[in-house]
C-alpha cells in the first residue's frame, strides 16, 4: 500500500492542504492522511495514526521533509518507526529512505538528518520574525492576534453536513472527513455554532 501524509500548521480557512494532496495523488498514494497542525507539535493524531496503520512493505510519500516534522529529534524518532516496521519513506523530489530491508544506510540517514537540522532552523527564523512583527505591532498600538472566529466566518460545507451529525447520521470522524477539516477544526466549529444556539436560546 502506498500512503500519503500532508500537513498545514494553519487551518484550512488560512492554508490549502490540496496542493499537497493533489501531488501526493499524482505521485501514486492511494491512502492519503492529512491534518493542521504545527510542524513541531508533539503529537500529530493523523501523522501517528500512519505510523500505526503502516505494514511492512509499506511506502510514505511527503512532499516536503518539514511536512512530517520541524524537529531534528522528532524526524529521527519518524525514521526509526520506518527502520522498525520495514517502511520506505519517500520526500517527493528530494530522497528516498528505503527501509523495507530493515536497514538504512549511514549516508540516507545523515542526509535525512540534515534536512530536518534546516526545516528548524527555517522555523525558527519564521519565530523571529513574528516575534518581530509583533513588537512592532504592539509599539504602534495595533491589535495582535487572529480575528476572533464568529459563525459567519464557518465553511459552507461545515453548515451542511452538521444537520447530518446532529441527527446521529455522521460521527466527528465522519464529518471530518467529507468537511475536508480536521477533527480539530471540527470540534471548535461544533462549540462555536452550538455556544452561539445556546446563548440565543438563554
């Protein structure tokens, strides 16, 4: 089984993850897993939930190192699970990590260690300069900060497949899915729409 994993640290009303999709398709994954979240989060539900599904013989495709992590530590925790279960991780364009003989060579290794050493540094240039920006912000007495989120601003798709949840005919895994939104997404969009009903109601 070829399977694909693509990641957006923003929600999808700041980030389009289907460009990412659309590539891993093209390239062949016939399972894609996808989620938003920050590229150094601890945990990654969906990227986890691949690592748990894989067997061996398996292959990952990714489109970008920093897609799988922003941490030089987590990276090499990700290529010893692909070492462990016998995977092939392949970074579309870039490398191939062939661990289905479960082995991995010194050189692949190093090199995959390296990209993960710049996907860090990248984000931490990133950090700085939104640390930047807001300092300055703040020194003009700007507002700082994302808009707070209100019903209106929720996906048109959210707004009709949610009757189907209320009505016990989609579960969260479900509306998730043919939302396009991760779980996460989904359960601020549920207490978002339903705090606003119940203030309504009071």
């Amino acid at each position: 089984m070829i399977y694909g994993y693509c990641r957006c640290s923003t929600n999808e009303s700041k980030q389009d993850i289907n460009r990412q999709i659309n590539e891993l398709k093209k390239e062949g994954a016939e399972n894609i897993f996808f989620e938003y979240e920050h590229g150094d989060n601890a945990v990654k539900p969906q990227l986890s939930l691949l690592l748990e599904t894989v067997k061996e013989g398996d292959s990952i495709l990714t489109v970008e190192v920093s897609r799988l992590a922003r941490s030089t530590k987590q990276l090499c925790e990700i290529i010893d699970i692909i070492k462990d279960k016998k995977v092939c991780l392949r970074i579309i364009g870039s490398i191939c990590v062939d661990c289905r003989d479960g082995t991995l060579d010194p050189m692949t290794r190093a090199f995959i260690q390296m990209s993960g050493i710049f996907a860090e540094l990248e984000l931490n240039i990133i950090r700085d300069r939104v640390r930047s920006g807001m300092a300055h912000a703040k020194s003009l007495n700007k507002p700082i900060g994302r808009p707070k989120l209100s019903k209106d601003d929720l996906p048109p798709l959210f707004y009709k497949h949610y009757p189907a949840y209320k009505n016990g005919n989609l579960n969260i895994s479900e509306l998730s899915r043919v939302c396009g939104l991760s779980r996460k997404s989904v359960y601020k969009y549920i207490s978002l729409l339903e705090n606003k009903q119940s203030s309504r109601r009071n």
